[in-house]
C-alpha cells in the first residue's frame, strides 16, 4: 500500500470506523482528543525548556509564567484525565461485566473536560493570567498584575472541568452499583462497600472472609474515584471564592484580601492537591499495574488481598499527607510537620513499594514472558515510580527540606519523572494494550516507531529529570528564570532530553495517524453505526 | 554545624548510588522475565522482608536527618534558642526592604532572620556566590516567618526570593547583603 494510502485508510486499511459501537468510540474519542491535549503540553514544556536557556524574544516573560500555569493544568486535566476517563469508562463496565450506567453523560463528560482546558489554556494565552497552579493566597486575586477577565474566564475553564469530572464520577459510582434493565436486581450497597473496601475492611476482622464482589482493578479506580470527588468539590469552592473577588473587583468593589487567612489557604489548597498528586494518580496506577500484570500474564495477582488492604491505605495516606508541601512555612505547626508531612508521607513508599513488588512477582510468576510493546511500557512506568517515589520522600524531610524545596529538584527527579516517566508509560501501556480491542483488530504501522517511542520517552524522561535534579542540587529554584545563563548547562542538557521526549511521541502520534488513517481518524468523532450499549461488536 | 552544600553532597551521592542500583535491578528484571525457563511464585518471605525494609528505611529515614542534620533539630526548637543576632526584614511590592545597618554576623553565632510579608506570599533564601542555596523558608502574609540559622563558615550571601509572586518576583534579588564573619581572622 502507497505512503497516501496508508495515510488516508491506515495499516492495511484494517481500521474501519463503521465497525465500532459506541463504546469503542467513546474510549476512542477520550484518547484522541487527551494526546492533542498532550501535544499542547509538550510544544509548552519545549518552549519553557528553551526560554530557560535563552529568554527568546517570541515570549516576554509574563508569557512564559502564563504557560508555566497552563501547563501542568492543561497536562492533568486535558491530557490524564481524558485519557484515563476514556480508559476507565471502558474498563469498568467491561469488569463489572454489565454495560456503562450513561453514554450520554460519558459523552458531555469529554465536552465539558476539553471546552473547560481550552478556555482556560485560552484566557492564559491571551491575557497572560499567571498565579500558577499553587495559587497562593492573595496571588490569584491579585489585580495589580493580573487581567480580572482573564482570571475569570480561566477560573470559569477550571470549573468546566470539573463539572466535567463530576459527571465521571458520577458514571463510573452509578456502573458499578446500578442494575441494567430487565437483569436480577443487583445488591447496590454491598457493591459501593466492596468497591471504597469496607466490606475488605471488615474482612480483616471476620471469622469466615466473604468474597470481594468486585475485581481488585474496579476496587482501585472507585478508591480513586473518591479522591477525585473530593478534590473536585475543593477545587470548585476555590474557585468560587476567587470568583467572588474577581466579580467584585469588576462591579468597582475592593474585596480585603486579608479576610482569607494565606496559611490556611495553603493548607487548604495543599490537602486537596494531594488528593489527585498523593491520591488518586497512587491508586489509579497501582489498580493499573495489577490489571495490566494480570492481562499480560493470565495469572492471579500475587498477594491480592494485600494489594487491596494497600490502596485503602493509600486513600487514608492521601487524606492526611498534605503537611509536606508546608515544611518550610514556619507558622506551620511542628507536630504537623512532623506526622503529616514526614511520617504519613514516608507511608507512600511502603503503599508504592508494595505495589512495585506485586506487580513484578506477578509478571515474574509467568515467565518466560514475550518483550510485547504493554509490558516494555509497564517496565518504563515501573521504573520511573521507583526513581520518583524516593525522591520524593528525600524532600518531605524536615531537614533536607530546607535546601530543596522549590528548587528544580522537586519538579525535576520527582515531579516530572513521575509524570512523565511512571505516569505517563504507565498511561502508554495501557493504550498499547487497548489499541487492538478498541479498533477491532488494527495493526499498527510500524514497530520500529514504536521502539523509537519507548527509548525517546523513557531516556528523555528521566534525563530531563536528572539534569533538573542536578541543577537544583545546586540551588536553581524552580517557577523562576535566570537572565544571566547561571544554570545553562543543566539547563541545554535538559532541554536536550526534552527533545527527545518530543522526538519520542512525534514518532507516536506518527505512528497511530498511520495506523487508524485520517479518514479513520475523523470518522471516531463520527455518530457509530452500531447501537447499544455493548462494549464490543457481536 | 555542618554547611549545608555538606548535606547536599551527601545526598546527591545516595541517590545517584540509588539510581543506578534500581535501573539496574529493572534491566535485569526485563532480561530475566523474557528469558526461557519456568514461572516461579516469589515466597512471601521475600514479600514480606521487603515490606520490612521499606518500613524500616521510611522511618529511619526522618530519625536519621533529625540526629545528622543540625538545623533540624534547631529549627523545630528555635523557640528554645536565644538568638545572638536578629534582623527583621519586610517584603512588599516584590521588594526586600533590610535592616539600614548591613547584615553582618559572626561566624557560629546563631542568627534569627524574621521576615514579614506585607502583601503576597513570598520565599526568602540566602544563596551563596556561586548560585548555591545556602537555605530558604516561605514568606506568608500575616503570619511570623522566622528562621534561626548557624553560619560556620565566613562568606558573603545573596538574598532571593524563593517562591513565585507574579512575574516580577524573579528580581527580588538583594545581592552580597549578608557577610559573615570570622572575628578571630579575616572574612574570605
């Protein structure tokens, strides 16, 4: 087949769109419109790579502080979400072997995910509305450097979000508990207690142990699923006492910043940030690793009623480990510091740690396993969890706290390795995995690509985080710039590694336009033929 | 007390041992599990030594810093401690405003740095001068933001605001404002 061929009908011309119901579109659309979302972050993390290096005149510097706060946003929301919305809106009904509570919903879902990215990645665009993702009191409310329109429509964006994300939620609680039409009436109490793990709970404490009546994966994304809903109910009060300030500024009235206490603000924020960053990302990706581990291997999960008593764990962990981002506020009180932010949050790397294990004994069980492109991701994910993960717990110490927080050691070795490194290959394997089952049988257009994207990803990944690490082991701070070039080693090595994360899903998103063709491609957003609620074709 | 880039060596040196360690162990991990030969179920023994020994690295972690790092413990009890030297410094409009007399302090003496913010949050770092950070604590409006530090080493230090205020914070910089001192020789 020609080069244009392939191009317009993809590999072979297997993929064809009027051969998938309305669940596999649905997935489908999720992941697409993610990766374009993806796409927007890593151009935004290379021209922010770039402007550490030398401030390019493209840019001025409010420009760059304005996509410094889109960024991660547009990353978690735009991009994770939608992709881990669409797999998990698959993923649940097909485990709990009775269809999605609503296609519709799932389907306003990703409207009010993508328009909300896109207003808010607009309104920073344009009026360059910079208080970055921490907000810290009065900082966001603060009109002296920031446009009140532009600030509106971004906090209006947010809250698409996660009126977005509610209606996931929703979904996913409902799918898990409801009984389909004209089926046996299904026990929907018992469901909800397996799914957060009180029915485990109570399992530790019982004589005779009752059955878990819905699989370990499913018990994960409810877990994390529940973080989710508290973090976007925080998120949504947020905003609203933001608004409150940005419409009064704009009816001519001056709001007292001071009427919010900044620490308690701090905190505030912090416990509900850490219900995605300490919380559900946790669990989503452990519950992600045991399915994959499972699929990949057809066996059992080694230790599983362990793996189930560890994502409890890590839902209360993520309930009370906030204190670490606090460690340098000295107001903060030391007890706080002291539980919070080193004890509880050093729980992670046993909840992590044990999860790490299980998933490798269950893949090690089933050896000699083929090298396939889910499990090579899986390792990646694995790998960069492992070098994340104490990193992080190095910072929310007491000591070293105070010559590493806010330098580029946080976001670098620990932030971006997670994201970029466990996360996001974590997030790849699983759409290798899904691709065949979601397209009927596509192939895809080259394995050479898909090999390039491994080590692209998985060396630039980890060398941008090393080269971050290093710079701010000797002191650059990071959400700054240094105008005189201090740091410029550091910095072109890591823009280096950038570009090879770039080169990396280029060869991706080459790779998949290729495989589905364009026409393919369109015809996803296209109304599917076959109707129902079945995951897959007849 | 030992100068921070001490601790920072340290550190960089562990987790660069780490790091190689556990590429390595995944390296071999995914040369072992596609090699030939037969599926074996790990002991739980080895589960649960494992669990063991991330308890044990978890927690120890914190008691060793808390007893190997000085400013640990100095600045969890600086209540206790009686200051040689105090400087009060203020912030507002993403401007430093410093004692009039200049920040001179003698080598060992245990010095309080209370800064207020008047406005926005901000951060407040002594960095030395080859960009190194010497320490830093966050600067929130509204509440007392002390830090009591021992210096053991003469140099002259910068000041720079270590957290982000808006655009205009990346020049709050007061540079070579803090000198210390050895009054038994000279200040290198």
């Amino acid at each position: 087949m020609s080069f244009i061929k392939t191009l317009i009908n993809g590999e072979e011309g297997l993929f064809k769109g009027d051969t998938l119901t309305q669940m596999q579109k649905l997935a489908l659309r999720f992941v697409v419109v993610g990766l374009v979302f993806y796409a927007i972050v890593v151009v935004e993390g290379m021209i922010m790579r770039v402007f550490e290096v030398q401030a390019i005149s493209l840019f001025s510097q409010e420009q760059f502080f304005a996509i410094m706060t889109a960024h991660p946003l547009v990353g978690i929301f735009g991009s994770t979400y939608l992709i881990v919305f669409g797999a998990f809106l698959f993923l649940v009904p097909f485990l709990m072997k009775k269809p999605l509570w609503s296609i519709k919903m799932a389907n306003w879902t990703l409207v009010f995910v993508t328009v909300g990215t896109f207003t808010f990645w607009l309104a920073g665009f344009l009026t360059h509305y910079a208080p970055l993702y921490t907000l810290y009191w009065p900082l966001p409310a603060d009109f002296n450097q920031f446009s009140v329109w532009g600030g509106t429509f971004f906090i209006l964006g947010i809250a698409l979000v996660m009126v977005g994300t509610a209606l996931f939620i929703f979904n996913t609680f409902k799918t898990i508990m409801y009984t389909p039409e004209g089926w046996e009436k299904q026990p929907a109490g018992a469901l909800f207690a397996s799914a957060i793990g009180i029915s485990g709970f109570k399992n530790l404490f019982r004589k005779e142990k009752k059955d878990h009546l819905v699989s370990l994966p499913v018990a994960a994304i409810a877990r994390g699923t529940v973080d989710m809903a508290f973090n976007t109910a925080i998120i949504l009060f947020t905003g609203v006492l933001i608004l409150i300030y940005m419409l009064g500024s704009l009816m001519g009235f001056d709001l007292k910043t001071t009427a919010i206490d900044a620490l308690l603000y701090k905190n505030w924020f912090w416990w509900g940030l850490d219900l995605i960053a300490d919380g559900l990302v946790l669990i989503f990706v452990a519950g992600t690793w045991y399915l994959l581990a499972t699929l990949i291997t057809g066996k059992k999960l080694f230790m599983e009623n362990i793996a189930r008593t560890a994502l409890l764990v890590e839902l209360v962990v993520s309930w009370t480990v906030w204190s670490h981002h606090l460690l340098s506020d000295q107001a903060q009180p030391g007890i706080l510091k002291v539980l919070s932010g080193e004890m509880v949050t050093a729980l992670e790397l046993i909840t992590q740690g044990l999860a790490f294990f299980i998933t490798l004994a269950t893949l090690w069980s089933a050896r000699p396993l083929k090298m396939t492109n889910p499990l090579k991701f899986l390792l990646g994910g694995l790998l960069g969890f492992a070098l994340a993960v104490p990193a992080g717990i190095m910072q929310a110490d007491v000591g070293l706290n105070r010559i590493l927080h806010n330098t580029q050691w946080v976001i670098g070795p620990h932030v971006h390795v997670a994201v970029l490194v466990g996360l996001t290959m974590t997030l790849y394997s699983a759409i290798y995995f899904l691709f065949p089952i979601l397209t009927n049988g596509a192939k895809w257009y080259s394995e050479k690509l898909v090999k390039i994207h491994f080590w692209c990803h998985l060396i630039g990944g980890i060398g941008m985080g090393a080269f971050m690490g290093m710079a701010g082991l000797n002191g650059m701070l990071r959400r700054s710039l240094y105008l005189n070039g201090e740091f410029n080693t550091y910095m072109v090595l890591a823009a280096l590694s950038g570009t090879l994360l770039l080169i990396g899903f280029l060869a991706f998103f080459f790779n998949i336009v290729m495989s589905v063709g364009v026409k393919g491609a369109i015809d996803i957003f296209l109304p599917a033929k076959i109707k129902g609620k079945n995951l897959l074709p007849e | 007390m030992v100068d921070s880039n001490v601790v920072i060596y340290g550190q960089t040196l562990a987790y660069t041992f780490y790091c190689i360690i556990i590429i390595l162990v995944m390296a071999w991990f995914a040369y072992m599990v596609t090699k030939s030969g037969e599926g074996t179920f790990v002991k739980p023994k080895i589960f649960y030594t494992f669990v063991g020994f991330l308890t044990v690295l978890g927690v120890s972690l914190h008691i060793i810093t808390y007893n190997t790092i000085p400013w640990a413990e100095l600045d969890l009890n600086r209540a206790n401690y009686t200051p040689d030297k105090t400087f009060v410094i203020t912030v507002q409009d993403h401007k430093f405003t410093l004692p009039t007399d200049k920040m001179i302090v003698n080598v060992n003496d245990k010095v309080l740095f209370d800064v207020q913010s008047k406005d926005l949050t901000y951060g407040f770092g002594l960095f030395r001068n080859d960009n190194s950070m010497m320490f830093q604590m966050q600067v929130v409006p509204g509440h007392r933001n002390d830090i009591l530090w021992q210096f053991t080493k003469p140099g002259i230090y910068t000041i720079r605001s270590t957290e982000y205020s808006g655009p205009k914070g990346v020049f709050m910089i007061e540079k070579d404002v803090v000198e210390v001192v050895d009054p038994n020789g000279a200040a290198k």
